[in-house]
C-alpha cells in the first residue's frame, strides 16, 4: 500500500500555501502531516495539563461553537484561561485551512473544538465506540447528508510522548471490501428513527451506508489485523489534517491532544467526485441522498 501521509515540512502557519498536490491527496483520503508546526503552550497553561481536568462525566473538554466551555473541572479563573487558550487554537486551525484551501472559504461550518487530556489507552469502550479500531468516521444520530468531516489535530503532550495512529487503505478499497456485507437501506425504518428523534433528521442511504462501514470496519477483527496499513507516530509539536469520513484511521495511543472540527458542505470541495458521496453514488449506480425526503 502506498503511504497515505503527506509530510510538509512548514514550521509556521505563515508559510503555507495553496498546493494542488496537497488539496488532491487531502480529498484522496491522505493525512497532512506538519512535524515541525505545533501549537504553544504559556508555562500558566501547560501546568493545567493533567487528567483530572477534565469533568469526569465528559469524554472531552470542548468549546462549542457559540464559545461555550464545557467539560473542564476548575475554578473560574480555569474556565476562562482554558476558554482563552481553546479559542486560540481554534483560530490557528482556521487560519491553517484557510491558507492551505482557500477555495473551501464560505463553505465551512463551525464545530466543536476540543481538548483531550485523558490516554486513549486506558479508554473502556464497546467496540462500536472503540476508535483503537480502524474506522471512518459516521454519525449514528446526527445525519449529514454528504457534509464532510475536515478535522485538524495537533499533539500538545508535555513531556514529548507521541501520538500513535494506524491508517489504513484508500476509502474506495473500504467501500468495495464492506459494501457487499452492508445492510439494505429503509426508508420506513429511517423515517421511523426520525420521528422517536433517535436522530436529528432523516437519514439518508448515504448516511446509513457510511454506518455500515463504520461498523462493519470495527466488527471486523480479522481486517482490523490484516488489512494493509501504516504505523503513524505523531510526535508532540506536530499538527496533522484529515477528512475523517474518508481516512481510514485509527488512534492507538496518546495523550493531551487538541482538535478542531469543521463541516464542509457537500459538493465544496475540489473534487466533489473522490468525496465518499461521490464513490457511493457512482460505486451503487444511483442518488444516495434527497430521493428519501421527497418519498
């Protein structure tokens, strides 16, 4: 298997720009990788480092996207140098997407953006939630209709420790190889799940198809060993991009890491046709989303 990272060597958001290389391996599936562009730490902030941070009910501290904080134990004086430091890193992100795709500009929703100080490893999960698994990412509750799932980390660990990824093969090989297995698609179950508000909206077939490769990924312990795959070691002061819809990933093991999400529209990128709606569409032969809403 070809590697799936794109390595870039720039040290400051400042010196990226537009590369047609670089957009066409991001739309591929591809991680950009930046070992040398982190994100910086005041001493005050990175002596707030430690797991106990974070509200023991929350799986992550978060700032949503009208600022709010949420997740973090501490005092007020916490809460707001944590708001402060959260905010900061978020508008890094933007500024990094913007120079290196500026023709996603006006297309790009606000989500979430996240700190997680606890080890992925020590994480008690189901194996549907078990992100150690490789998977590519689907919302189970939250239908999204084609958006696409752009997400920038970058690894803030204290004392050096890496944050480990496998990543797997292109998402077209994952949709030929799980396809076949998938569950047929049901309108009345979908509009069904819509009225008990198990989700948010109507879930299209294209919806219910990437659960079914999320799940089918994840109950697969045999591909989860031998399917063709990379060892990514992200050290910390490194920075990494992806569409984790798309790039089959999963996390190892790490701590104290930072993530900024952002909502592509369906259709906004360069090449709408290597998005994971455009494989489906063209992979089952017909429209994978709106015939529903109108049936």
């Amino acid at each position: 298997m070809a590697s799936q990272i794109i390595r870039i060597p720039a040290a400051g958001v400042a010196e990226l720009h537009e590369d047609p290389a670089w957009t066409a391996g991001l739309e591929a599936g591809k991680v950009l990788y930046f070992p040398n562009l982190g994100f910086a730490l005041s001493d005050a902030e990175q002596a707030l480092l430690h797991p106990e941070m974070r509200d023991p009910k929350s799986r992550n501290i978060s700032l949503d996207a009208q600022g709010r904080l949420k997740g973090l134990a501490g005092d007020a004086a916490t809460q707001a140098t944590v708001t402060a430091w959260i905010q900061r890193f978020r508008t890094q992100s933007q500024a990094l997407i913007a120079r290196l795709l500026p023709g996603y500009e006006g297309k790009l929703r606000m989500a979430p953006t996240s700190l997680r100080p606890s080890e992925v490893e020590s994480r008690v999960q189901s194996w549907r939630a078990d992100d150690r698994r490789l998977h590519v990412d689907a919302f189970p509750s939250r239908p999204n209709r084609g958006e696409r799932i752009l997400r920038v980390f970058t690894n803030i660990h204290p004392a050096g420790g890496d944050r480990v990824w496998r990543v797997g093969e292109p998402f077209e090989t994952v949709a030929r190889t799980f396809l076949p297995k998938a569950k047929p698609y049901s309108l009345w179950q979908a509009k069904a799940l819509a009225a008990l508000h198990v989700t948010k909206s109507l879930r299209s077939e294209y919806d219910h198809l990437m659960l079914q490769l999320h799940d089918g990924m994840k109950r697969d312990l045999d591909y989860q060993r031998d399917a063709p795959q990379q060892t990514v070691n992200f050290p910390a002061g490194s920075t990494w991009v992806c569409f984790s819809d798309q790039t089959s990933h999963a996390a190892m093991s790490g701590q104290y890491m930072m993530e900024q999400t952002l909502f592509l529209q369906a259709g906004g990128e360069y090449d709408p046709a290597a998005s994971p709606l455009g494989i489906l569409t063209r992979l089952k032969g017909r429209p994978l989303v709106g015939a529903e809403a109108a049936a």
